[in-house]
C-alpha cells in the first residue's frame, strides 16, 4: 500500500492539461464489444480503472493493447463468454456497462454485483427496467442473468431516474437493435453525450444528444472507429479548486467550456473567479484571490445542490467543500445524491476546517479556516481528491492512505502536480515521514 506524504502551503501555478474522462472511458471501452472490427481509443486515462475495464474486456475474449502512451485499441472478434467474471468486477462500478453490448450483440449476459465506491446505495433497476422494456427476460440470482432468446425489440420508454449508467447501457444495446428506441428521462452528462458521439462515429444514429430525450436509430451492425475521450470536467474542476485554495494562477489547457458553466458559476458562488481564454479553449484560475462566498438575496445563507446534469455534479461536491473551507463566509452543501458521500468530511474536521455535518446529506461550512496537517485515509476518489486539496493548503504535513482510490481516477496526480510546485512525494505507507 501506498500513501501521500504533502508539505502544504505552496501557490500552485502554470499550465496543465486534463486527462479524458474517466465516466467517458469506461462506457466507450465497454462499447468497444458492440462490433468485430478494431476500435481505436485516444486520450484514455491511465488509471486503475481503465485497466480494470480492460482487464474484463480481455476475460471475455477481446483483444486490447495500448498502442500509446493513452491510446487503447481494442478488437471483439473473439469473444469467447458471456459471464463478466466476478473478481473482476468486484474491482469497479463500471463492469455492469457491459450488460448491454453483450445481451445486445451475444443475446446473454450473466453479470455479478458490481462494485465500486461505498457512497451509498446505487440501484442497478433502472438498467433492468431498460432492458425489460427493450424485451429481454431477467433471472435473479446471485448473479443477474439477461437473455434475449428473441433478440430485443425497439421500444419507447421513460426511465424511472435519470441514472447515467443505465442511460449509457440503454444506448449500447438500442445501437444494434433495428429500429427507433426513444429513451425518455435520459441522463445527459458530458461523457453520456461522449459514448452517443462514438455510437455514431460506429454507424448509429443518435437524435437528441445533449438532452433528456434521445432516439436511437438501431442499426444490424456496427463497425470499427477512432474516437478521442473528451477532457474531463470534474479533473478540470478539481485544478480549479486546487489553485484557488493554494492562491496559485492555473491555466487549464484544452477544455470543453459548455461543460464548465454550471461548476464555474457554483465556483464563483464560493468565492473563485475564472475565466475563459483562448476562443474557450482554455480556461484561467487568477492567482492571489480572496475567495468570499456569496450570500443569497436579501443575505440568506447560500447553498450549493447537486443534480442530473446540467445541475452541479455530485462528483464535485467533496471538492467544493474543500474549497469552501478556505472561502470567507459560510455556504451549506447539499448532496442529494448519494448518502454516503459526505461522511468523510469529518477528516476535513480533523484538519481543522469548520464543518457542522447537519444530516447524510448536508453540512454547513464555515469558513476560511486555517488546516493543519494530519493522517487520514481515502475512502472514494473525490474525498481522496477533496482532502489532497485540504492537504495542499494546509500547515505542516499531511499524510493520506489508501491512495489507490485516487489513482481509479486522476491520473499520475503525484506527477503532474509536481510540475505545477506542489511538495507531494508518493511512498510506501508505513515509511517514516520527516518533516
């Protein structure tokens, strides 16, 4: 095991650019299946959880080999099962993508529980109710078995919530089923509109992308592509609140800047001013600012509220906690999503930050309060990250443990934020640390 030995207290500063995006790679991996011919994938994180995906896509029979430093290309031609092994999916959230390309293109699928995070319960109904609707038959056991003995029918259906997840699996599996599936009350998050970009790049057509109704024109069979991952929102995200609790200028290269409006406007809300650059392509952190949250109307205590998109994410909600412990005022967090998500703040408590923890929800933050370095432990990625940004600005030394839980999702962060001036060494844990 591994851990994060940071010296805090040091304005983060230069040019960076985010990685593709972990919750894009995954589903477009996984739809790599969909097709026999060779899939080629660019801008792909280096991450755990990429290689956890590979790994499954190997076990069922497809051929995968990095080709790049972050370039993947993948071929389907011979797999051989249709059982996802359970080890292996035990290791991520993300192995239940492959239902759909495999009930859709091999008629069977026999999945484990997947796993994941422990933020909370994340139901896996809304992908069932997807493929019921499209007329699969579903066997509950240890395992979940899907079959498609007739193979699967177009069909017009409203999801019971729009989960991202069973949105992306809904579209992998109407992309090979002849026909017009509409999907009502879809997710429409970046990296869901990233997998309709590669289907059709594969010979679907997608109407509707970026919206909470998509019609998928299914087609007999897709064929191979070269598709890049979009950068990253919450990676770009997780920069920005790093440099404004460090007070260092960041220019954040290569963005999307439609997919930052909603996390620059919460931002600005605690305090952190940013500004696009480069005919939007960039996207600039001034340095030296004094971040003061920003009361309702008529001085009413603010909150920041997660949602589906193009609400604020609950992937940035850890984050924008961290950051507004070091923002004047006081602001309560709302996460609405997930009831386990909020449980680690009592780290950042640890730390010394002004958090009152209302409910599995809600805390209050009040703010700014001077860290200090501590132990603590990563229980999921973004609390991983969100204490990284503490550690980052706090007095004194900060040891973080478990750091394969940020490794599933920011790639080489050690590295990278080395080059921008931050003192983070990654050791084995249970080294000595000398301050």
């Amino acid at each position: 095991m591994e851990k994060f030995v940071i010296q805090g207290g040091v304005p983060l500063s230069g040019t960076i650019t985010p990685a593709g995006n972990k919750n894009g790679a995954l589903p477009i991996l996984a739809s790599t299946l969909l097709t026999d011919e060779e899939v080629v994938v660019s801008n792909v994180p280096r991450i755990s959880d990429v290689e956890a995906m590979l790994a499954l896509l190997r076990d069922l029979g497809a051929r995968a080999e990095w080709t790049g430093d972050n370039e993947v290309a993948i071929r389907a031609d011979g797999v051989s099962r249709t059982g996802v092994d359970r080890a292996l999916s035990e290791r991520i959230r993300a192995s239940f993508l492959l239902a759909g390309p495999l009930l859709a293109r091999y008629g069977r699928a026999l999945m484990p529980p997947p796993g994941g995070d422990v933020i909370g319960r994340r139901r896996l109904d809304p992908h069932l109710d997807a493929f019921l609707a499209l007329g699969a038959e579903i066997e509950h056991g240890r395992d979940i078995l899907l079959t498609a003995p007739r193979g699967l029918t177009a069909c017009d259906f409203l999801m019971d919530e729009p989960s991202v997840m069973a949105t992306e699996n809904a579209l992998m599996a109407a992309a090979i089923t002849p026909g017009s599936t509409v999907i009502r009350n879809a997710a429409s998050e970046p990296h869901v509109q990233d997998l309709a970009r590669m289907l059709m790049a594969m010979g679907a057509v997608i109407d509707g992308i970026g919206s909470n109704v998509m019609t998928v024109h299914g087609v007999e069979r897709l064929r191979g592509c070269h598709h890049s991952v979009a950068p990253d929102h919450i990676e770009i995200g997780s920069f920005m609140a790093l440099a404004g609790v460090t007070g260092g200028e960041l220019l954040i290269k290569d963005v999307i800047a439609e997919d930052l409006r909603m996390l620059r406007l919460v931002f600005a809300r605690l305090g952190l001013e940013t500004e696009l650059r480069n005919d939007d392509r960039d996207v600039l952190v001034p340095g030296g600012q004094k971040l003061v949250i920003r009361d309702d109307a008529g001085g009413y205590q603010p909150k920041v509220e997660d949602g589906p998109w193009p609400a604020f994410p609950a992937d940035l909600t850890s984050i924008a906690v961290a950051l507004a412990t070091q923002s004047e005022g006081s602001v309560i967090i709302h996460e609405k999503m997930f009831e386990n998500r909020l449980f680690f703040t009592d780290k950042l408590q640890l730390m010394g930050a002004g958090i009152t923890i209302c409910d599995p929800h809600r805390v209050i933050v009040v703010g700014p309060r001077r860290l200090r370095g501590e132990r603590v432990e990563s229980p999921d990625i973004r609390a991983g990250m969100a204490m990284l940004i503490a550690a980052l600005c706090a007095d004194g030394t900060t040891e973080i443990g478990n750091i394969r839980q940020i490794d599933r999702g920011y790639e080489r962060i050690d590295e990278r934020l080395r080059l921008l001036g931050a003192r983070i060494e990654r050791v084995e844990d249970g080294q000595p640390v000398h301050a």
